[in-house]
C-alpha cells in the first residue's frame, strides 16, 4: 500500500516537470512579430523589443519610449501560474540574468505598446539586453497573439519573485531567472541569461 501511494506520488510529480518541457516546442533567437503604433506612427516589424525600437527610432527620430504603464482591459482574463518557477528550473540549464537588463527589457515590452505574435510550438527571444534574456514560449499547435504590456507583466512577476544576491542597497548585482506560465492560454515567459 504504501509503494503504491509513493508510486502514484512520483507519477504525477513526472507530469508536473514534464509540463514545463514541451516535446515538440523549438527555441528560436529571431524574435517575434509586433504590430503597434507609436506616437501616431503604425509599424508591424520582426524582431527583439530593442531590434524592433531601434528601426522605429531610426525611421522616427522624434519619437520617444513611453514606459508608462497602461492598466490592462478589464475583459482581459489572464491565468498565470503564481509563484512560478525559480531558476534552479530542473531539467533546464539556466542561468540567472542581470536584473537591471531584465528591466531594462520590460520597459521596452511597456514602451512598444503592441499586440506580438508567435507560432504554434516555439520559444522566442523577445528581449536581450548584456546577456539577459526574455523569452516567450508558445505550448499550443497555433499561432497566438498577446499584448506586449501583458507579456512584461509576467517578466515583471519573475523579477519580483525569482531575483536573489543583491547588494544589501538591494539594488545592485541583483541576478533574476525563472519561468511563468499562463494556464489558460498556454503559453509561458521565460528569464534568464542568455548570449546576444
């Protein structure tokens, strides 16, 4: 009896891991597609949050990043899975990012004011800054679209609840990784470090 209950235990303790680790998702570095306006200018472009603002900023040297945030619609129904998963993330070889460049990435998320777009079964970049990454990982076979504030939202829970060894300031050398899902819509947001 009480191998069958450690049995039964460790069964679904292999789904829960499993959950985090789709068989069939791909990992890409090519960014996703955003499609906004900002300051009266439309734009639909292909990349991270900082590719996408450098080429808005070249072609509109006037405009500006606005990182103030805008409440979300009422109607917007978000299930996210609260607190999520803290980098050490098992079966992931993660490393934790800079926090500063984490935020540093949200506020390009809040800036750009737009609705992203991703493909069935795929993890993208959408944000690096110094070798601390964003990504998006979207866990249905099609395509889906989420308001890039919604998405900086989650990031913002993985800094709130996944940063450790900060200065005693608490504002200095703080590292954040981790990774949060949204049950509902099927996907999840991840942080970590990460080379661009």
């Amino acid at each position: 009896m009480h191998f069958s209950k450690v049995a039964a235990f460790l069964a679904g303790f292999s789904l829960v891991l499993a959950a985090t680790v789709p068989e069939k998702r791909v990992f890409t570095n090519n960014g996703v597609t955003f499609r906004g306006e900002v300051n009266g200018h439309a734009f639909e472009e292909t990349g991270t949050a900082q590719e996408v603002w450098a080429t808005l900023k070249a072609r509109h040297p006037e405009i500006e990043l606005n990182t103030t945030v805008i409440d979300e619609p009422k109607n917007e129904k978000r299930d996210k899975a609260i607190p999520p998963l803290c980098i050490p993330v098992r079966g992931h070889p993660w490393s934790m990012g800079h926090s500063e460049w984490i935020d540093d990435g949200i506020n390009y998320l809040i800036g750009l004011k737009s609705t992203m777009s991703i493909d069935g079964n795929t993890c993208r970049r959408i944000s690096c800054s110094w070798s601390s990454a964003i990504h998006w990982c979207n866990d249905n076979d099609h395509s889906i679209s989420v308001p890039s504030g919604t998405l900086a939202s989650f990031a913002q829970d993985l800094r709130k609840y996944c940063t450790k060894g900060c200065s005693i300031d608490g504002r200095r050398y703080c590292r954040t990784g981790g990774q949060e899902f949204e049950d509902e819509e099927r996907y999840n947001v991840i942080v970590n470090m990460e080379r661009c």
